[in-house]
C-alpha cells in the first residue's frame, strides 16, 4: 500500500479570500514503511503572505520571488499523489486549498481523483477523545521528538506527521523487517544479535499445585459446558 504524508504551508487561512499554497512537503510510505521518495517545492503566490502566516512558517515574499507557480508543478504533483492515500493532519484545511489551486487551471478535476484522503485529526481525537491532538501534543504522547520545530514547514511536519501516524496507528517507524539493514545507512538501525554467551533466561515451572489447580479448573469448565476443551481434547 502507498501513502503520502502530506502538507501545505499557506498565505493566509483561507482559500475563498485568495490565499494560496507556498510550501508543499510529501512523505512516501509503501507498505508502512519510509522510502525516502520525498516531494518538496516552495511556490510563488503571486500575492502577499498575511503577517500571522508569516510568524507561523516565516516564508515571506521576497524569499517566494523566485519559485515557480502552482500551475508550474501541478502535474508533477498530481503524478506523484495518484492512486495513493493521503495521510494529512485536519485534511479539510490541506485539501480545500489545493482543491482551490487546480480550480484555478483547466482540466485538473481535484484531489479526490487521485487519491483518497486520511485525515489523521479525525483518527487522534477518535483514539484520545477529550485532549488535545494537534501535532505538538501528539509528539509529546508518543515521544516524538520535535524540538527542532521552531517553525512550521511544510516537509518537516510531514516527517514529523509520518513518524506520529506509524506509531499511533500501531506501525515501526525506522527499523525495517524486509531484510538486513547497512551499517550507517541514513535512516535505518542495524539489527544486532544477541551474544551467544549471554546468561539463559530463568525458567519458571508450574508447582504440582499449581497444575493440579488448573487441571480442576479445567475439569469444572468441561462439566459446565458439557465438553472437554479444544486442547483437552488434542493432548488424550
């Protein structure tokens, strides 16, 4: 299965006003496992970045100047998006701006005919209803580190998104079980075995009591329900 972690950094709040996409960072996971297949682009809006968007991810326009447009990298995008499932923190506000960039060019349709949509905000409140969810705090419960996030960025919290994602949804994040691992490879861990002269693992044996009381435990559950359990039965 191929997932994208995926999100925007934006103008302002809201595409109906005008904002526009700036900053747009991918992560790709097949079959729950990081690739390093990344997208990043910063964009020119073609309009001023709102001073409260600014303080967020510090992307002003002057330093957007020079970047390509929307309607430049659209394709490129959508080709790296298709057929996968997007994995966006609050979807609805990720979605709805690029939604409104292809709206603005012929011929795209929307997000929803490329990929479907994971929207893992509704997952964290559904697993920790009542806290709060938003990517700090689940970085926090689930030991995340993120103390380089000074700013927001739109490659760096999907990274940050990816790690999160796997743990809270039950997955390993940098040790990969396909095969053996290269020392030093980046964003692996080797496998070490364990010393073939470590002590034995301590044994701990049943009492004869403590059979005997199973055995009865067993015999009274038979009697209740009128047969000898599954593995009673295997072992006479």
């Amino acid at each position: 299965m191929r997932q994208i972690v995926l999100d925007t950094e934006t103008t302002g709040l809201e595409p109906a006003e005008g904002h526009r996409v700036i900053e747009i960072g991918c992560v790709e996971l097949v079959d729950r496992r990081l690739t390093g297949n990344n997208f990043h682009l910063y964009l020119n809006p073609g309009r001023d970045v709102d001073q409260a968007a600014l303080e967020v991810h510090a992307l002003d326009t002057d330093f957007l100047a020079d970047k390509p447009g929307f309607e430049q990298i659209a394709g490129e995008l959508l080709d790296y998006i298709r057929d996968s499932e997007l994995v966006i923190h609050n979807a609805p506000f990720d979605v709805g701006f690029l939604d409104a960039e292809l709206t603005r060019l012929a011929g795209y349709g929307t997000i929803a005919d490329y990929a479907t949509v994971r929207d893992t905000l509704l997952l964290a409140r559904n697993k920790h209803p009542g806290q709060k969810n938003n990517l700090d705090a689940l970085c926090r419960r689930y030991g995340v580190e993120n103390a380089h996030r000074e700013l927001h960025g739109a490659l760096l919290d999907a990274e940050i998104l990816a790690e999160v994602y796997l743990l809270m949804t039950g997955g390993q994040t940098r040790l990969s079980l396909g095969g053996a691992e290269t020392e030093g490879e980046e964003g692996t861990e080797t496998v070490r075995p364990l010393p073939s002269d470590r002590p034995p693992l301590r044994v701990i044996r049943a009492s004869e009591a403590e059979q005997q009381a199973h055995r009865d435990k067993l015999a009274d559950l038979a009697e209740a329900s009128g047969s000898e359990a599954l593995w009673q039965a295997s072992d006479s």
